[in-house]
C-alpha cells in the first residue's frame, strides 16, 4: 500500500510516500521537508498565522515534487494520511485540507494522525525495527514523555514534563546565551567544543522516585553561570557542554528507571532532540548495558516529517482504520485516547 503523508502542525511543511509492500527504511520511497525557520526567526518563535500562510503556499508544490522523486503519478496512492493533531489550528487545517480534498477527489481511504504517535512510531521505519512491547522516549520541542508501549496504538503515559519540553529548554538556554531562535542544534554543536565537567548543573528530579521530569530550572542556573561569567565564546561553549550533559544524564537515568518499571530492555526514541549525539550515544550505553538496544530514527526523521506520518498512517490504513471525509482536526489531543491497531505489520 502506497500511503501519502502530510505534516503541517507547527512550522515544518513535510510530505512523503511510504510503501508498506517494502517495510523499513526501503519503504520510504520519497520525503520532502520544508522549513518555516526563516520566516518565524525574525520573531524570535513560531507566528501561527504566518505559519499557516505559508503551508498553504508550499504544501501543493511540496506534493508535486515528492510524488516525482517517488516516480509516482497521483493515482498511484492507495491512501492518504495527514497530522489531524495536536498542533497550531490554522497550520492543521491547512494539511487536513489539501488531504482531504485529495482523497476526495481520488477515492482513497484518508486518516487523521496523531503528531507524536508519528514520532512515536518514526523509529520503526528504520530496518531492524523493534517489535512492541517497549518503552518510547519522545523528546521535541513541545513534549518530554515516557511512554509505555503495548502494541501499535496501545500507549500508557509512564512520566512526562512539567514545565519544559526538553527541546524548549534547549532552545530557550541557547536564546538566552545569545545564540539565534531556534538554538537548540546550535547549543549542540557548541556544547561539542565546550569543556566537560567546567560548569556542572543539576541532574533535576533524578534524587527522588518517579518519571516525570522539570527543565525549566536549568535555564535559571544557565543564565547564572552566564551572567557571572567571562562571556567569552570557550565559556559559552562550557557552559552550552554544562547544560547538554544534564539534559542527556537526566533523561539517560528517567530512561533507564523507566525500562525497570516496564520490565523491557528496548528504548525508543524519537523528537528533535532524539537527533542529539550526545543523547544517541548515552542512551545506546545503557541499553547495551543491560542487553538491550536503544532504537532512533535517521536523524533528519527526527524532527518532524512527513515520513512519520506516511509511515503511521499506512499502518491504521492497512488495518482498515480510517476517517469519514470531514475536514477534522484535534489541537489537543491525548494519545492514550487513540484505538489500537490490531493487526501486526
Ligand atoms: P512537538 O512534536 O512536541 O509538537 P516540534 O515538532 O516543534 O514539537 P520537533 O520538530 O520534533 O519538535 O523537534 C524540534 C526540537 O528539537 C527543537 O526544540 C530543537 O531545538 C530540538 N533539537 C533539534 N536538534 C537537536 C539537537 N541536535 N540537540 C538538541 N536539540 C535538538
Ligand atoms: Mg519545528
Ligand atoms: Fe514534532
């Protein structure tokens, strides 16, 4: 089955064919992304209208050219599937739309996807994939969870954050030691050339029980360190390795409390910051550790895709699962609401 995929949530306009009659990474026959970042930089952070605006721009041409990279003419498609949630309304919209209308116009199954059940699954498109149960971490810009997974569409939230997405506080930390929005990838890259253990932070929430996790604090104690400091470019690079190494200690010891509390030695992990080397690496130590494996996408299928959506919607699609032809969206939208999917891959 030859599934359309098409994300629009935020600021990424992302398209993609995936063939489940190829499974793992062969069945991606073409992706396209195009990023927002540019328009929304000069603002500081994501404007929902413009946004919006400019998936209805890119959104058609972005279809165009995937479907050519895939060598696939339209009526090729045996389905189409589109992020229906949760994300910005108007930017929703947009790709809920033009799907719909597609699917419509073509006579193809269509289905509303969850975001970071896209994310979630975004591993799996990966050869070698892993088969649930596991544990998944989804770690972007705007959620930090731990989720139990039973099955496709089985999901128990395990922890999650209180404050800050792990991918905010990275862009937040960066924006607040000069470094242009979104600085997340930017505070990476310097955090490489940056001297380990010259500033050290607090591992937060890790000396008490639990799975739910706090970032915004590490801002706090960044800005501290920042302000009493040289300002130099070698002290911004300590500090951005200062707080790179909380973060990925953090989420490394909630990681690996959470496969005790699971019973499973196979973590999943998916979301922009899943792309952070240092997070890769952390987490592939442990999970070795214990005779396990950590599973990530490539990174560029980390942030969002339309690969992810391609790929989760071709599998409630292949189970039957579908949507009736309303133009539907859900911006807030819990994941352990979604049915299971029955039939294996
Ligand atoms: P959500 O999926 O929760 O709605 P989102 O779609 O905006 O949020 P993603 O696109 O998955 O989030 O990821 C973007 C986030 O990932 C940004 O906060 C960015 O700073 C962060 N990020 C990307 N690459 C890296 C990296 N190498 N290291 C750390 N953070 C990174
Ligand atoms: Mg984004
Ligand atoms: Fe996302």
């Amino acid at each position: 089955m030859k599934v359309l995929g098409i994300e629009s949530s935020c600021d990424e306009t992302g398209v993609a064919v995936y063939d489940t009659a190829t499974p793992g990474a062969g069945g991606l026959r073409a992706h396209a992304v195009y990023s927002q970042i540019a328009l929304h930089a000069e603002y500081g952070g994501v404007v929902p209208e413009l946004a919006s605006r400019d998936h209805v721009r890119k959104l058609l041409p972005l279809v165009r050219q995937t479907l050519a990279e895939a060598g696939l003419r339209i009526d090729e498609i045996d389905g189409v599937a589109y992020t229906a949630g949760p994300g910005l309304v108007g930017a929703l919209l947009v790709g809920a739309g033009v799907a719909r209308a597609l699917a419509w116009a073509l006579d193809l199954p269509a289905v509303g996807v969850h975001h970071m059940e896209g994310h979630l699954l975004a591993p799996l498109m990966e050869d070698d994939a892993p088969e649930p149960p596991f544990v998944a971490l989804l770690v972007s810009g705007g959620h930090t969870q731990l989720v139990a997974v039973d099955g496709i569409g089985r999901y128990r939230l395990l922890g999650e954050t209180l404050d800050d997405a792990a991918g905010e506080a990275f862009d937040k930390t960066a924006k607040l030691m000069g470094l242009p929005y979104p600085g997340g990838p930017q505070l990476a890259a310097m955090a490489g050339q940056g001297v380990p253990g010259r500033f050290k932070f607090a591992r937060p929430m890790t000396d008490r029980p639990g799975l739910d996790f706090s970032f915004s604090g590490l801002k706090t104690q960044v800005l501290l360190a920042w302000r009493g400091s040289d300002q130099s470019e070698q002290t911004r690079a300590d500090i951005a390795r200062g707080f790179e190494d909380a973060v990925v200690d953090t989420l490394a010891i909630k990681c690996e409390r959470a496969l005790e509390a699971a019973g499973s030695d196979v973590i999943v992990v998916s979301g922009g910051v899943g792309a952070n080397k240092r997070l890769r690496a952390k987490l592939q130590d442990m999970a070795a550790r214990r005779g396990g494996r950590a599973c990530f996408p490539r990174p560029s299928l980390c942030t969002d895709n339309g690969a992810m959506i391609a790929f989760a919607g071709a599998l409630r699609l292949q189970a039957g699962q579908h949507d009736d032809a309303a133009v539907h969206v859900v911006p807030r939208w819990d994941m352990a609401s979604l049915p299971p999917v029955a039939v294996g891959r």
